[in-house]
C-alpha cells in the first residue's frame, strides 16, 4: 500500500455514497481528504426520514429502502455493515436495509472524516499546481479552500457540470453525455383491516399502476409503514407536479398495488399518514461502462452511480460505492 507525499490533500465535492467511499479508501493509504456536501446531513440519498403518527414514530428509508449487491466485491462491504450493526439483511438474498435506519451507513463510514455539511462548492481554480475551491456556505457566507492536490466529483453530472461550467473549464466528453432521472417515493402508514395479515418486507410490483416497489418499513398487527417507488416513466411523466398534486395519485397507485396482493383490503380510509417526496436527481438515465473518471493531467477525478464498472454490472448503489473506491486506487496509484 503505497502511502502519500506529505503534501497530498484531496477535495471531494459530494458526501453521499460514493464521497464516503472515496474518502475512507484514501484514508486508509494515509492521503489526506475534505468532503464537500451541499446538504445539511450526509449521505445523499441514504436519507432517513421520522415522523410521528398516533403517539409511534415511525421511520422511512425514503431515498434508498433496500440496497443491492450484484458483485462478490460489493456483497463483502455489505456484509461488513451488517456485522457492525450498521445494516441487516432482507429476505431477500444479497440485500440489506440500514440498522436502525439508512442513515446509520453513512454516518458509521463517515466516522473520523472531515465533512463540511451545507457547504455548496460553486467553483474550482487551478494555481501553481494545486486546487481551489470557492464554497457558498448556508445561509450566505462564501468561503475560499486553498491548495489541493486533487479534486473529485462524488456528485450527480448536472452539478458537476456546473461547477466546471462556472470554472470555465472543459467538460469531459463522457460527463456531458449522462443526465440524471428523477424519483418519486410516497411514504405511507395505513391501518391494517386485517391482524393477520402480514407482508413480505419487499414488494416489486409490475408497474402497471406506476409503482415500481413497495418497501416495508415496519409492520404490527394494527398499521404498516411503507415507502413506495414510482417507476422511471411515471416520475419522468409527473416531473413537473407539485407535491400535493402528485401526493393523492400516489397514494392511489399504491394501495391499488398493495391490494393485488392483499385480497383488496386496502381504501383510501385506512391510510393514516402520507407524504410524497420527489427526489430530483435521483439516478441516472444511462451508466458508463468503467470504473470511474481520472486526469492525471488535471489531478481531477469523477465517480458515482452513473459509473457501471468495467464489465457494466455495477447499479446503483453499488455502483456509486466501488467507482468512489476506484477514483482513490487512481489518486494513490499516481500519488
């Protein structure tokens, strides 16, 4: 394992996923890192989100209920989690939920790294070999970041994009070339009509109602909490409603769902909370078959979900893991 010149210092712009992946691999070869996140809470769409309902909380892994593992490299990371207690397993195989929730994997990989939350950065410049970075800082503070080796992209392309479009620097042919989709997800609690009846944690659906899914979030005998995921087509149709337009047709897209295979028990009568949320950028519309981007030039690298590995098997959350996992075996191998 090779280790750093002192002088190494890497920015990554992104805390979700693949940053964390990105960040805690180059920590482990003894090369400094700083994340970058725009948001308020890590993670990106590891997101968790609580609510109360009746006196009981109840919490949705509304941005990522499941996550899947197609490649034996990645079925080991996912069981490390599961044996620090950060994820468990579903009934199905090679697929994990976060423990207690989605957000315990990115705060258990983000543990002794240095990330700077609500932190937007809105250019980069190249001087005398290194990296700036200016970052608008919430509420409307900006703040300049000297002198790094390295800089790398663990965001969505779009932003990406940006970011070097308002640096005056040149896009990459294979960055200009993805573009990303968005999601709509419904976060449910309805009452049960019937005590016994008890769902598996994962339902795929066939996307007639335009329900791509519907996750179990927790169940008992009197209610169900449940995150349902719109297909593609459907989020891309109702891209442009506002959440209380789109609210009431997902709603009943899903119990319409539930009910094919719950005997029909389900009405709009026993839904006792609902709360839609459209993720804007949430996958890509297509992935590149490599590992990830990397200059050696430029000390620029590029990595995320819209990166399908070598031999395209890598997807979603996978895929952004291993491609930030990639661009710091890039950093180290030319360190």
């Amino acid at each position: 394992m090779s280790q750093s010149s002192p002088q190494s210092r890497v920015a990554i712009v992104g805390a979700g996923l693949s940053g964390l992946a990105c960040a805690r691999e180059l920590k482990l070869r003894g090369i400094s890192c700083t994340l970058f996140d725009r948001g308020r809470s890590l993670g990106g769409r590891l997101s968790t989100r609580e609510v109360r309902v009746g006196g009981q909380s109840f919490r949705f892994n509304h941005g990522a209920p499941a996550l899947h593992a197609n490649t034996p490299e990645f079925q080991r990371v996912i069981a490390d989690w599961v044996e620090m207690g950060a994820a468990r397993w579903l009934q199905e195989p090679r697929v994990i939920a976060g423990s207690p929730s989605t957000q315990t994997i990115p705060e258990r990989l983000a543990s002794g790294l240095d990330v700077r939350s609500s932190s937007s950065v809105v250019s980069i410049a190249r001087a005398d070999g290194c990296w700036d970075l200016r970052s608008q800082q919430y509420p409307d503070n900006s703040v300049r970041f000297d002198e790094y080796s390295n800089v790398v992209f663990a965001c969505p392309p779009e932003q990406a994009r940006r970011v070097l479009e308002a640096s005056q620097l040149g896009i990459p042919e294979e960055l200009a070339a993805v573009s990303s989709i968005p999601a709509w997800v419904c976060m449910l609690v309805i009452e049960k009509a019937n005590e016994n009846e008890m769902f598996p944690s994962t339902i795929r659906c066939d996307s007639a109602e335009g329900v791509a899914s519907i996750h179990i979030q927790h169940q008992d005998k009197r209610r169900a909490a449940l995150v349902v995921t719109m297909s593609d087509a459907w989020s891309m149709t109702q891209n442009g409603r506002t959440i209380e337009d789109a609210e009431p047709l997902i709603m009943k897209a899903s119990l319409n769902a539930l009910n094919r295979v719950a005997s029909g028990l389900y009405q709009l009568r026993h839904v006792q909370f609902a709360q839609a949320h459209r993720w804007g950028l949430a996958r890509p519309s297509s992935r590149i078959d490599m590992a990830c981007l990397y200059s050696t030039a430029l000390r620029m690298g590029f990595c995320g979900d819209w990166f399908a590995g070598p031999h395209g098997h890598w997807v979603d959350a996978e895929a952004a893991y291993l491609s930030g996992i990639a661009v710091a075996e890039q950093i180290a191998k030319h360190d």
